[in-house]
C-alpha cells in the first residue's frame, strides 16, 4: 500500500498552477512548470491527476467560491448584482481565455465536460438562490426548467464578454436583464 497522497503537495500543485494560469495564461502551463514552481516531483503529480488539463480543472473546481446570495426583493434587481460580478470576475482577459480554453477542452473530453459544467452552474450559486426565491414570490413559474433558465442568463453576457470580448454600457445591461427577466417570466 502506497502512502497516502499529501493534502500539502496538493494544494502546492494547486497554487503553481494558479499562478501559471493567472500571470501567464493557461497555455505557458505544463506538468514540467508546475513540478518546478510547486517543488513536488513529476511522478507525483501523474499519480494525482491524468495531465496537466485534469490539474487545471481541479485547481479551478477549488478556486471557484459562490458568492454571496443577493436578495433585493426581485429577480431583476439580485439579476442586475450577479451579472455585473460575473462581469467584474471575467474583466482579466488571462479569465476570459482560461474560461474559453475549458469549454473547448469539455467538447472533447466527456470527464472533463461534467466538471466544467459543475463549475458554470453552481448548484447553490446565487443564481439560482434568486431563481429560486422568484419562484417562491411567484415571479416566475414554479415549473420553470432550472438549466435552461441559467443558459438564458448566461446566454447574452457569456456571447458579450467572451465572444465579442466587450462589455455591454448601461443601458444594453439593462435592456438585457429586462429582455431576460421579461423571457423568464413567460416561460411556462
């Protein structure tokens, strides 16, 4: 029986490759720097993790806090908070390509999709603490289908931060959030 694999030499592996992904971006990271900047050993990362995407992942699963829920009395006012810190986290463009760099590597990789999609949808996010606090108000319908309802808050600032790299202006983060709002609330 082997020894048990170190909590420490874990998280040292975790913080080197944060720091690749962070300050350098996700395509300077490899098992050969993480070895170097972390201090444990090639052999022991491989007996951890299948390569350097399943680290990334990991390092990102455990990075990924939910924020406070919000609680302004409407869907479209906790909306307005939550989108505009999704705006504020994706701000650093070396986010934005981590970001896109997951969803290309979750198309290819069945492992790697489910734990993409862990990490997007947050189960006890604040997203869906106000979906669910609208349904309980009778904001929107009971029945609401809980997935499609976050690609519809996603959809539109997810095509406007990563795909158009821009950020939408006042009034076009408004009309979104109205456009989302007004579409949820119609849905049976």
């Amino acid at each position: 029986m082997g020894r048990p694999q170190s909590s420490e030499a874990t998280e040292k592996m975790r913080a080197a490759t944060a720091e690749i992904v962070f300050t350098e971006g996700v395509d300077a990271c490899s098992v050969e720097e993480i070895s170097r900047r972390s201090g444990v050993a090639k052999s022991t990362i491989y007996r951890r993790y299948d390569g350097v995407d399943d680290l990334i992942f990991d390092m990102v699963a455990t990075r990924v806090t939910d924020p406070p829920a919000v609680d302004t009395g409407t869907l479209a006012g906790d909306l307005s908070i939550i989108l505009q810190r999704y705006l504020k986290a994706t701000a650093r463009q070396t986010t934005r390509e981590l970001y896109l760099w997951m969803a290309q590597r979750a198309q290819n990789e069945p492992h790697l999709s489910k734990q993409f999609n862990d990490a997007r949808v947050q189960p006890d996010g604040p997203t869906t603490i106000a979906l669910n606090r609208a349904k309980e108000r009778g904001e929107i319908s009971a029945d609401l289908n809980h997935e499609t309802a976050l690609h519809m808050i996603q959809g539109p600032f997810f095509t406007k931060r990563l795909v158009e790299n821009a950020e939408p202006d006042a009034e076009e983060f408004e009309a979104l959030v109205s456009m989302i709002v007004a579409a949820l609330r119609s849905a049976p």
